[in-house]
C-alpha cells in the first residue's frame, strides 16, 4: 500500500511539475493561443492573452457565432508550427506557420509578439498583427514613430470594371 501510495504521490508531483515547466514559456502559449483561435477554443487563447486581446477575442467570437458549423470542423484540422522564437526579456516573438494552405509550396511565417506579465507569458495581439505588419514595410505603427503615414488607398479588385472619371 506505501508502495503504491509512494508512486501515485511521485507521479503527481512530477506531473506537477512538468506541466508548469512547459506552459510558462512564450512558446507554449503561442501555441496555446493559436491552437484556440484557430479551433474557435476562444477560452483556451484567452487563458494567455493580455486583457486587450480579450477583448479583441470577445469580438471575434460575435463574428465567428454566426460562421456555418462546417467551416468551424474544417478548421480544427489546422495545425500550427512554431517555426522560431526569440525572447528578449520581458518580451518575445514567435514566428509561426500553420497548415492552412495544402496548396502553398512554403507556408507563409507569421509574427506574434508576448509579454512577462507576472511570470506569465501573455500574447499580445493586435488588429494590425492579423495584416503581417512586420511582414508589410508600408503598414507601420503610428504609436512607434509619429512620423509615419500609411497608404490608406484601396485599389479595386482586378477583375473591376474600369470607371472613365474623365467626364466628372
């Protein structure tokens, strides 16, 4: 009976304690982040998400309650791969590839960047990171340098009928 007590109380605690090895790093709640929102597992991304990218999950779970059950079952297929991560202090990025696209030669590399926040590494997503922002050199961030302009035109489709402005 000690014995098997013994055993019970030493795999709890190594369970214990690998469990909160493995989910306090940037990496882990990348992908527990990902993982959720791509699975509509809302509440499992908010678990490491900052409290304004909660709320940016709340609106996303308005939108996603009005999406065809088919589309939410196609897209617990979806697999994500944490392609790099790199952790400078209190902040990290992790770059990341998900299995979305059969038909892509390279899968596109996005960014997603995390906070410490006591002791606990937060997502911080933004609207702008849905766009690749660190991938676009003409989307910037305005709060990072107050000088720069963003293009804000929006070209017509390519298959839009050409419009003559000329008689205007």
């Amino acid at each position: 009976m000690k014995k098997v007590l013994f055993a019970l109380t030493t795999t709890l605690i190594l369970a214990i304690g690998l469990t909160s090895c493995s989910t306090n790093s940037p990496k882990a709640s990348a992908e527990k982040f990902l993982t959720g929102l791509l699975h509509y597992d809302y509440d499992a991304a908010k678990s490491v998400s900052t409290e304004d990218t909660k709320k940016m999950i709340d609106l996303m779970a308005q939108f996603s309650a009005m999406m065809p059950d088919s589309i939410k079952q196609a897209a617990k297929k979806v697999k994500v791969n944490i392609v790099d991560v790199k952790e400078e202090g209190d902040k990290a990025t992790v770059t990341y590839t998900t299995s979305d696209d059969p038909k892509a030669d390279k899968p596109e590399e996005k960014k997603l960047n995390l906070i410490k926040k006591d002791n606990k590494w937060l997502v911080q997503y933004s609207k702008m990171d849905g766009m690749n922002e660190g991938d676009n050199p003409e989307i910037t961030n305005p709060s990072a340098d107050s000088t720069a302009t963003t293009d804000t035109t929006i070209a017509p489709p390519a298959d839009a009928p050409a419009v003559d402005t000329s008689k205007h």
